[in-house]
C-alpha cells in the first residue's frame, strides 16, 4: 500500500479529517502499518491512523473504514517518537524506492520512549516479532530469545556498531524493550534502540533491521536521561 502526500483522508461518511504527511513502515518487514495524518477539519492535532482502520485509498482519497468513530481516540503523532528513513539514505532494498519519491508520504520508524513497550499502545503498530527477555540460562520461556550483554551489535549494512551495554526490560519475565549500545568507534555517545529493531539474535550477536547511520541520528542518552511518553 502506498500513500500520495498531501492526499485528503475522510471518514465514511464524507467529511475531510485532515491529509497524509508521512507512512510508518513496520521495521521487521518494511511495509506500511500506518500513516500520519496532518490536523484538518476532524483533527485538531495530527494523528497515526494505522493501515487497518483505512476501507480505501486511490492517489487522490483516502476513506476511512464506517466502523471508524472515535477519531480522537487514535494515537497522536509526535516528532520524537519516530525517526525518518528517508535522511538515512538507506541500501535500495531496504525499503521500496519509491517511498522516497517527493511524490510520495516519507517513510518513518515508530521509535518509543523508554517507558513504554515497543508496540504502539493498543495496537500492532511496529510490534517485535519474537519477545526478547534478558535471562542467559538456556531455561529461558518458550519462545524466547535472550539478549546477552557484551553483545556485539550488527546493523543492517553489517557495520559493527558496538556492543550491547545495558537492557531495559518491563516486567517481571524480564522481557526487553529497549537496550543500550556501547559508545564505541562509530558513535560518540551511547544510544537507546527500541527492542522492535532488532532482526535475529545469535550467541554473540544482535542484528538490527536499521542502517548504521540511521542509528547514529538517534539521541544521545546518559543516565540522567528521563524519556517518557
């Protein structure tokens, strides 16, 4: 599914709540979960309408499905929490190379505060595929993978970025949201990435689905940083 930018979004019923501005890409799979939707007419302040909730689009209009009433209630969009693609120049394949056509909405990474689980709150937005907890022993849950500290961590143009530092996990199962990369050659501070931007674990490696020089648009974090949703 591909979104025009500019393109007018209405309800069922008709009535213009506001245009397309960007897409949100799922960074397992690169496909479009989502799109930001400017304020408009409906919305007072932009929101993420995910892919779900759309009954319809052609290049000039997008409809939302009839069962779409509580407009208010969809998630809000906030610059910091999403990191766009298209400024990291990433591989060809990494994402369809019209997403970065002007014509089209750009591309961006839902990135979640720490705080918060890396599924977008009450929806599949940018979910991991596997959960990962923080355990070494090989008792871990079924269905797990566990993510060791000291790690080295690979980005997805196979740059050793550094290596994993620290681990943030939610709950008492130890299940990771976010964790922490080393400073290190590539980066001069440390970086927090979100759990959902991790591709496939081994018994020394993390493997990122995200290039090494998007990682590096990423804030800086120290540990007196406090980043809530």
């Amino acid at each position: 599914m591909q979104f025009k930018k500019g393109t007018s979004v209405y309800t069922a019923g008709g009535d213009e709540v506001g245009h397309i501005d960007r897409v949100v890409l799922d960074p397992q799979t690169n496909e479009v979960v989502g799109v930001v939707v400017r304020k408009g007419f409906l919305f007072i302040e932009d929101k993420v309408v995910l892919s779900e909730n759309i009954a319809r689009s052609t290049e000039d209009r997008v409809e939302l499905r009839a069962d779409i009433t509580d407009l208010d209630s969809m998630p809000t969009y906030e610059d910091v929490h999403y990191i766009p693609l298209n400024e990291a120049n990433p591989k060809a394949d990494t994402i369809k190379p019209n997403m970065a056509d002007v014509n089209y909405a750009a591309p961006v990474y839902w990135y979640p505060p720490l705080g918060l689980s890396a599924p977008y709150p009450g929806s599949g937005l940018a979910a991991a595929a596997m959960p990962y907890v923080t355990k070494t022993e090989k008792n871990i849950p079924e269905g797990t993978v566990a993510l060791k500290e000291g790690a080295r961590v690979i980005s997805s143009d196979d740059q050793h970025v550094g290596d994993l530092d620290r681990i943030f996990t939610e709950n008492r199962q130890d299940t990771a949201t976010h964790f922490l990369i080393s400073q290190g050659l590539f980066f001069k501070a440390r970086k927090l990435v979100p759990i959902n931007w991790v591709k496939s674990v081994e018994d020394n490696e993390v493997h990122l689905t995200v290039p090494a020089e998007l990682l590096d648009r990423l804030p800086d974090y120290h540990d007196e940083t406090v980043v809530r949703p």
